[in-house]
C-alpha cells in the first residue's frame, strides 16, 4: 500500500461529490455499465448504476477530483462510449468484465494516451490472462470480486480472497491495485471492514471503492469526520507487528469461511479448498 490509498466514490450528486472530495475522497466514478449486468447479477444483492453521459458532464463540471468512467463490457457499445467518455472529460477509462487481452488494448488504441484506461479482473479468463494483462499500459487494476464470484458459483463474494486467488494475482501487477469496497472502519457486516482493511494492507494495495454501504453508514452528516477516521485506519494497518498481520489474516479467512452469502443460485454453491 502507498502513503496515499485513493478512495474512490461511486456518486452523480455535485453536492455530494464536493462534500466527499473536501474530506478525502479522491476519485469519483461515473457508472455506465448496465448492459447484461441485470441478467448476471438477477439473483445477487449487487448495486446496477444507470449512469449517463449527462452525468459525465455535469461530475467533470463540478470537481476537480480525478474522474473515472466504467464503460460497459467490450462490445458494440465500446467505441462510442470511449468517444464519449474521453471527450467529455474522463480522466480515465474503467473497462469491466475482461475477457480477452485483445478488448483492452482495442480501448487503449482508441483512447490514445488521451486519458487513463484501467480493468477489473472479475472473469476466470482474466485471471487466466493476468500475466498478459500486466504488460499493458494500464492505468489500475481493480479485482471485482462480485462477478467473480458469480462466475465461479464460490459461496459468497469474499471466497476470492482466502482461496489464494487475489493472492496468487496481486504480484503480478505493479501498476495501482485495489479489490473489495471500503465504509467507516468500525462498520461492515458480515465482514468487518477492519479485516478487509487489514488485507489491503498486507497485499500492499493503492485504492479500493467506497461502496454501498458507506452512503448509508455516513448518513447524518458523518462524512467529515468518517473518511479521515477511515484514512487513519488504513494507515495504521499498514504499521501492524507480524504477529497482528497474521491474527487479522486468520480473521479474515474465519469470516470469509463461515458466511455463505447470496451470490451462488440455489442448490447449486460449491465448497472451496480450505487452507488448514
């Protein structure tokens, strides 16, 4: 992890986004991509943004805050949206649901250096890929851990990272690496966020999502006080003895393990290999 983790928001709302930005927040997305998600995630408690290019404008016009664009999936869609993007002021372009190294460096030929392009690593065939996807000129790498999950039919979102999954990817990159979403520290069910917080740390990751839990947990006027607090624990994970490393670690994997959350269908979920 680097002195400075980003925290990224997921927010079109400029009095929110002024508000996020003047406490700590880094990075806001602008999320277009819906295509196909309501079909994959039918049956998951996961978030599906509407975003539009009207709300592009309207984020670049309100901050000076770096400003990411999601883009749908490779598709019919990606040349106009990367025009669009780009040409609407999108400091970097976010391509989801990777599938073949030849969709990434199509976005980048099509961006031209004229902003930043980054994936997420949320399919088996992008893991399979991660040693080609690190030769390019990639901006970050984020693991999505939702879709990996679906795709993988694991017990819950979190099984990636005590499978060795995240693990055996993360020295791959040495580009800015993230996985997981953030709220207040003191917060996160059923995983604590302190533990997801502690695992950033020991993988030495530079940014992570704020996710949909924290809009709902800084209600009431907590975000002046929260991202700070939220900062500081990240920070101090980082100056963790060994011995607290390992206790965090084991934590986590006891968490992760027990919890059998809602994104494997019915009847059908799958044990993963424990690591006694």
């Amino acid at each position: 992890m680097t002195d400075k983790f980003e925290l990224v928001l997921f927010s079109t709302d400029p009095a929110f986004i002024r508000q996020a930005v003047a406490a700590g927040v880094d990075s806001i997305i602008v999320d277009w991509e819906h295509i196909g998600k309501e079909q994959r995630q039918a049956w998951a408690d996961t978030q599906i943004n509407y975003d539009t290019l009207e709300d592009l404008r309207r984020v670049r016009a309100c901050t000076e805050a770096k400003v990411i664009c999601r883009i749908n999936c490779y598709g019919r869609t990606t040349a106009e949206e990367v025009a669009q993007a780009v040409n609407a002021g999108a400091d970097e372009i976010l391509i989801p649901m990777v599938r073949a190294l030849e969709e990434v460096e199509t976005v980048l030929d099509r961006v031209g250096g004229r902003c930043g392009v980054g994936i997420l690593i949320e399919t088996a065939a992008a893991v399979e890929l991660a040693g080609e996807l690190a030769r390019l000129p990639l901006s970050r790498v984020y693991i999505g851990l939702n879709d990996l999950a679906i795709e993988r039919n694991t017990p819950n979102i979190f099984t990636a990272l005590v499978d060795g999954t995240v693990e055996d990817i993360r020295p791959i990159f040495t580009i800015p690496f993230g996985f997981g979403g953030l709220t207040l520290p003191e917060r996160g069910h059923p995983i604590p966020c302190r533990l997801l917080i502690g695992e950033m740390a020991r993988l030495g990751c530079h940014f992570s999502f704020l996710r949909r839990s924290f809009h709902r947990d800084i209600r009431g006027g907590a975000m002046a006080a929260g991202i700070p607090r939220l900062l500081g624990a990240l920070k101090e994970a980082q100056l963790r003895s060994p011995e607290d490393v390992a206790r965090d670690r084991h934590g986590l994997e006891k968490a992760v393990r027990s919890w059998r959350g809602v994104m494997t269908q019915p009847g059908d979920r799958k044990e993963f290999p424990r690591n006694e």
